[in-house]
C-alpha cells in the first residue's frame, strides 16, 4: 500500500445544543478513504464530570442509511476535559472498517449528554477529520 498525506478537512459545527440539535452530516467522501484522525476545539471549556457530561460520535452512515458504524468516540467523563480553544484528539475506533469510507459515503456527528442539561453542548465548535485516500482490509 502506499503512503499518503493526511488531507484535513475542517467543518464549523457553530453552537451545539446536545437536546435538540440532530446528529449532522460533517464529511462525504470524495473517494474511498480511512479516516486516521479526528478533533474538536470549542471556544468554551468543559470540565470531565463523572455526571454531567457529553458524549461526541462520528459514524458512518452505511448503505442506503441502514444503520451506522462509529468511527470515533469523545466522552468528557471524569478526567477528561475540552480546553477552550485547544483541539482535543476524539479517539478513533479500533475496528478498521469503521474508519474505511467508501465514496460518497456520509460521515455524520452527534453530540448527547449525559446528566445537566448543557452538559454537552458546544459554543463554537470545529471538527477537524484527517483521512488519506485508499483503504485496504488490513
């Protein structure tokens, strides 16, 4: 297989309201591609809580929208806090398929909380995703 260069891909998700905003589509791939990083900077910090907390999703919408598959996962549980400004590495998952997006395939993000009603949600948000082209089934 050959080398690539990470391209990014940078998508403004503005403000997030976990209760009411719906899960939103944040990449469609151009070719087939592996996703091999994903982050998220808000302009406001969020403090890990072990019961107010939010739980960020990336997932592969799969054929004619027939369920998803997560590509990575964020939970601002307990240790784990989003520093105003800073972006925070969502880490992806280790299933390799879940991270290989055929062309034309939809990525979407999700944000839901846990606990306090403005647990998860984000002021101004961007969502970086790093993806190269080609995947193989290693």
């Amino acid at each position: 297989m050959q080398d690539f260069e990470a391209v990014i891909q940078t998508t403004y998700l503005g403000a997030w309201d976990a209760d009411v905003t719906p899960e939103r589509m944040v990449f469609i791939a151009p070719c087939d591609c592996r996703i091999v990083g994903v982050k998220l900077a808000d302009s406001t910090a969020k403090t890990g809580d072990d019961t107010n907390y939010g739980i960020y999703e990336l997932r592969k919408k799969l054929a004619t929208g027939l369920g998803t598959a997560v590509v990575a996962t964020l939970s601002t549980l307990l240790t784990v806090d989003l520093v105003a400004h800073v972006a925070k590495t969502i880490p992806l998952s280790g299933t390799i398929a879940n991270l290989n997006i055929p062309a034309g395939t939809a990525v979407t993000f999700l944000g839901t909380e846990a606990g306090a009603a403005t647990s998860g949600d984000l002021v101004k948000a961007a969502l970086a995703i790093a993806w190269v082209p080609g995947y193989s089934s290693v």
